[in-house]
C-alpha cells in the first residue's frame, strides 16, 4: 500500500508538471526555472562561427577576426561605402547599444564607442545613405514599438537623431533599402502594414509614397537596393503574432 500511495503521488506530481509546462509553452512564455544558475550561451556563440565572407566565385570564407561584437540576434547591419560595414544593436540575454564597425581589409571589428547613440533595441532596421553614413528606423525594446529616426556618420563618429517633422509610425520587422543619392527606401512592418516610405537626408524629411500597388502587408521581409532608384523586396510573415525573445526556449 505504502508503495502504492508513492507512485499515485508520483504520477499526480508528474501530470501537475506536465500540465504547467503545456500550458507554459502553449502561452509563449516558460516560466519554470531550467537549470537558472547556468549562463545561456548563444548556439553561435564559437569563434569558428563569427565573421562569414561571401566570395564572388559562390564560396564562403570563415573572416575569424581576432575580435568581434558579442554573439546575438536580431540585429541590423549596413554599408558604409569602400569595404566597411556598420553594426548596431541587437538581442540576446539583454538588449545591445553598441555600434561596431567591420573593416575587410584589415579583417577587424571596431567597437566605436560614439558619445551617444539610439537606445538598445532589436528588429529595428538601417540602410545606407551614401558614403560613410547610414540610416536607422525604429525597432523594439521592452517598452514597445520605437518611431525615431537617426543618421550615423563614420567620419565623426557620431549618431544624429535626425527628428524630423513627420516619420512612419512605431514599428519592429520593417525592412529599409538605398535608393541612390541620399535616399532610403522603407516598406511594411509590424503593427502589420503594407505603407511605403522614403526618407530623404537633405531634406530630412519621410514621405508616404501611397502607390497604387504595392505587397500585401508583412514584417521581418528583406529588401536590397538593384542600382538606380530600384529595390528588390521577397518574402515575410503576414501575421502580427510576435513572441518576445525572452520567451524562447534556447
């Protein structure tokens, strides 16, 4: 009888577990602490995998520079013109601030340190503006949806938060593309829309396109520039379900 009370409780705990775990998952956040005292490592957190290079004959190249930013995901990353890219932001454990630029041919990330940046964020999105400067737009932090737009300039090292009178609303997942001269193309994200936008630099200005046609609302698409005044964009989700990173399961 002893034996038998034992596995009942057993299996009553057991099934109490289980439920609490379903309904855990089920609701996107797990809130069961899984082995809390040991520190989460990002799964390309190996310097053997940071710092990958396209080649033009279809081949990777594994770059490992000596140093490089902090493993993470979500980030946004731009062309400064010549062989130089910037990085800001990011997610993973925390939200990132830091810009970072990679040289290729001196085969090193530089933290830049500038005085002042944007906030922390993920999913924002950055494009180029020209030569040695790059355009950032929105994003997510733990207090919501971010609407600002900023400019940095690798020659003063500096991040301008441009301000202008009028800008697209809040939004994470939006996907921003060059469009020659100082121009920087804008479409979708979430809060799920289909609007279109283009910013101009020396007018500092964001205007709504509203073209005839355009894709069908969506987030966390891609876009590129095609030369000229010409952008490619594929793909995306049209759905607004969004879990925050937290509640992943690594």
């Amino acid at each position: 009888m002893n034996h038998r009370r034992t596995t009942n409780r057993a299996t009553r705990l057991f099934t109490m577990v289980a439920l609490i775990t379903l309904h855990s998952l089920r609701s996107g956040c797990f809130a069961m602490p899984l082995l809390a005292a040991a520190p989460r490592v990002h799964p390309l957190a190996a310097p053997a995998q940071l710092g990958m290079l396209r080649n033009a004959d279809g081949t990777w190249t594994n770059q490992a520079p000596a140093a490089a930013p902090s493993a993470r995901d979500y980030h946004a990353m731009a062309s400064l013109g010549g062989d130089q890219v910037l990085l800001f932001g990011g997610y993973y454990g925390s939200y990132y601030n830091d810009t970072w630029v990679y040289d290729l041919s001196a085969n090193t990330w530089t933290n830049q340190a500038p005085a002042a940046s944007p906030s922390a964020r993920y999913y924002h999105a950055m494009a180029s503006l020209g030569e040695d400067q790059v355009l950032l737009f929105g994003g997510l932090d733990a207090k919501g949806y971010l609407g600002d737009t900023w400019v940095y300039d690798l020659s003063a090292n500096t991040w301008t938060n441009q301000a202008p009178a009028a800008s697209p609303s809040a939004r994470h997942g939006h996907a921003m593309a060059y469009l020659g001269g100082d121009q920087v193309l804008l479409f979708g994200g979430a809060p799920s829309n289909s609007e279109t936008w283009v910013y101009d630099l020396s007018a500092n200005t964001w205007t709504n396109q509203a073209p005839a046609t355009s894709p069908s609302a969506r987030f966390h698409h891609a876009m590129a520039y095609l030369g000229g005044d010409q952008v490619l964009l594929f793909g995306g989700a049209p759905s607004v379900t969004f879990v925050q990173p937290e509640a992943k399961l690594l």
